[in-house]
C-alpha cells in the first residue's frame, strides 16, 4: 500500500513507522518536508507504476529510500542504524532495488539480534521515498542528556 503524506493519520500511527509519521506529523502542520511516499510493503507492478508517475511529476529529482520500521525508536527500544536506507537515487531500476533492499534489510543478521535480544518481536518495515535533499549541516538533537536517567532538562 501507498500513502502520501497527506493520508497518514494519528491512526497510522503504529502502522508506518516512528520516520514516517513523524514526516507526515510536520508535513501537515505547515512545517516543509520535501515531498514523499511511503510503502507498506514491495509494490506489484502496477504500484511501481503509480511511484513512476509520482517521481515524474516531480521531475525526476534525486531520491532516498529510507527505511521506517514500526518502533525501532521508542521509549525502549533504538533500531539506529540497524536498518539500510539508500541515499542519491538517480533512475528508475536504481529506485526499485533501494526499495526492496530496504524491506529486506529486516533479515540482515545485526537487526536480528538486536530484536532478539531486546524485544522478541520483529518489527514491521514501511519504506519512505523521498526526495533527496543537500544538507549544509546534519546531527541529532536530544531534549534530555541520553547518558543519565534524570531530566535534567539541559538540551544536548
């Protein structure tokens, strides 16, 4: 299944990942997210078709799959890095082997053992597309120290 991320509502949320959501989240809020799609699962041909056009409208522009798994990040758990998103897509062939790269990126060994070992449960993949975009600056913002168990509400 396709969604926009128009469609994505408060009840997707534990449907199509922390990533997606969260994109949709500031999408529909006003806030600009380059513009993209998310998969529930490998398109059948006629879906490919449907992402063709989507790309083409927007005039073929560089692309990122990007995986969004269902909880990978929560409270509990951080799937970080676990999981392949393929960046700087240029073509058509390109775009589908990202995508289903992503999807099987839940079998590489790393993210296997990382949720046996944690969770027991194995988390459901969505992919985003979207388009790719040239960062000035790129890093990880924390409301709360990651290295201590109080809220000592100092940003890092």
């Amino acid at each position: 299944m396709i969604k926009t991320l128009d469609t994505i509502t408060e009840d997707h949320k534990e449907s199509v990942g922390g990533k997606a959501y969260s994109l949709a989240f500031m999408h529909q809020r006003g806030i600009f997210v380059p513009p993209a799609i998310v998969l529930s699962e490998i398109p059948t041909a006629e879906e490919w078709q449907g992402i063709k056009k989507w790309w083409n409208n927007l005039g073929e522009i560089s692309l990122a799959a990007r995986s969004s798994a269902v909880g990978e990040d929560s409270e509990d758990f951080s799937f970080a890095g676990q999981f392949i998103s393929i960046l700087d897509i240029q073509n058509f062939s390109e775009l589908e082997n990202a995508v289903v790269t992503c999807f099987n990126s839940l079998k590489r060994k790393s993210g296997q053992a990382y949720q046996e070992f944690f969770s027991h449960k194995a988390p459901k993949m969505n992919v985003v597309i979207q388009q790719m975009v040239e960062p000035q600056f790129s890093g990880v913002f924390f409301s709360m120290d990651p290295t201590k168990q109080e809220d000592n509400s100092q940003w890092v």
